[in-house]
C-alpha cells in the first residue's frame, strides 16, 4: 500500500508540473506577448538612454525573454527587495536588499516587474528612484491583478492582467519553488495545505 504523500522529501521528488490546477498563460502566448512588448519598447525608447532595472528575483525570465525582443542599444541592472511585515499586512515600506549599481541621473529608465498586486512595492521604488533625478521612470509588469490595487500606481506597460489567484512560473514563486515552469500557472490548493502540515 502506498504511504499518503505528506512528506517534504516527497514533494522535493515531484516534477513541479503536477502542482499546477491550470495554465493560465501558455508559453506561445507569453512569448508572443514579450515580442510585442519588446517591439513596443524599442519604438518608445529610440535614441534615447535607455536602462531597465530589473526588479529581484520574480522578473528575471521575463527580463531574459524582454531585452532579447528589444531592438535598440540599452543597459540593465537589478534591485532585489523584501517588504516589511508579512502576510496580508503590508505597511508600504519596503527594504531595499541590492540597490542599483550605476547611477539612474538623466537616464530613463524602465522598470521590470513579474507582477503588481497591492502595488505597495512598486510605488516605494518609484519614489525612491525619483529622488535620483532620471530623465524619465517609466514601469513595466508582465502580470497584473487590478483587483488587488491598494497604492495608486500608473503601471505604463502590462502584458497580461489577471484574476486574483495566486500564480507561479516563468519567474514567480511560491516558496521560492515554481520559477522554472514555462508558463505561469494557479497552485493546486493541497500545496498550500500540504506546507502547512510539514511546516
Ligand atoms: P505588491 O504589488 O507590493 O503587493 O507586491 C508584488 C510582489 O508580490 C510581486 O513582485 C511578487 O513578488 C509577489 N506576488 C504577488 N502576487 C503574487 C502571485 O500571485 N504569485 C507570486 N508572487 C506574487
Ligand atoms: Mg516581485
């Protein structure tokens, strides 16, 4: 008979695709999306000093498909940031874990998120990187969830807005897990109360 399949060890074993209920964005429809996004970019940015800053660690597959859908000269750098508090709670301050390593002034930049939920994340970046005086700050989130909105933030490019459900995949976690699966995808409940049980 076959032991009930609780254990962490178990979980480790299993191929990330049997945790997914659905696929809510397939991987055709995703790089078709980041081409168009990209065309978009490089049309928007011609001849002008373009860097994009890629915001750690959720935006990193989109940021690898992106830059290679953009046409036009640019550099990218990385900001990683954890929020304060956890859980549904969120103050709206935000720790800066990496900050940038080149200097944003007279520079516009393009910031790269995987996605914007309450949006508390991005309106604290946005100040910040304000104050370093770029010539333009402009914003990009692969994923949106409209429903979620809790600071006012002008999201400038989205590639896809979704329903609230939490999603993983092509960048997105779920405990750090999922980030490797080519399509962005909702969690079978029984991984949540699975963790919960081991935990
Ligand atoms: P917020 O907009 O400040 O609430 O936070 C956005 C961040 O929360 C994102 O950059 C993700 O790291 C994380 N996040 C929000 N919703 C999801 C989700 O559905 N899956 C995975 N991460 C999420
Ligand atoms: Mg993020």
């Amino acid at each position: 008979m076959m032991a009930a399949n609780h254990s962490a060890q178990d979980r480790q074993s299993r191929s990330i695709h049997a945790d997914i209920e659905c696929v809510l964005v397939d991987e055709a429809t995703l790089q078709r999306r980041v081409c168009e996004l990209g065309e978009s970019v490089s049309q928007e940015y011609a001849g002008k000093d373009l860097l994009l800053v890629s915001v750690l660690k959720g935006s990193i597959v989109f940021m690898a498909d992106l830059i290679r859908a953009i046409s036009i000269p640019h550099e990218i750098d990385f900001l990683a940031t954890s929020s304060y508090g956890s859980g549904v709670v969120h103050s709206g301050a935000v720790r800066i874990l990496k900050d940038l390593n080149i200097s944003i002034e007279n520079r516009h930049v393009l910031l790269i998120e995987d996605i914007i939920d309450s949006g508390n994340t991005l309106s604290y970046l946005l100040r910040m990187l304000q104050e370093r005086q770029p010539a333009s700050i402009r914003i990009m989130s692969l994923l949106d969830k409209p429903e979620r909105r809790e600071a006012d933030v002008a999201v400038d490019w989205v590639g896809f807005s979704i329903p609230n459900e939490f999603v993983v995949g092509y960048g997105l976690d779920y405990n750090e897990i999922y980030r490797n699966l080519p399509y962005i995808g909702v969690l079978k409940p029984s991984v949540y109360t699975k963790n919960e049980q081991v935990a």
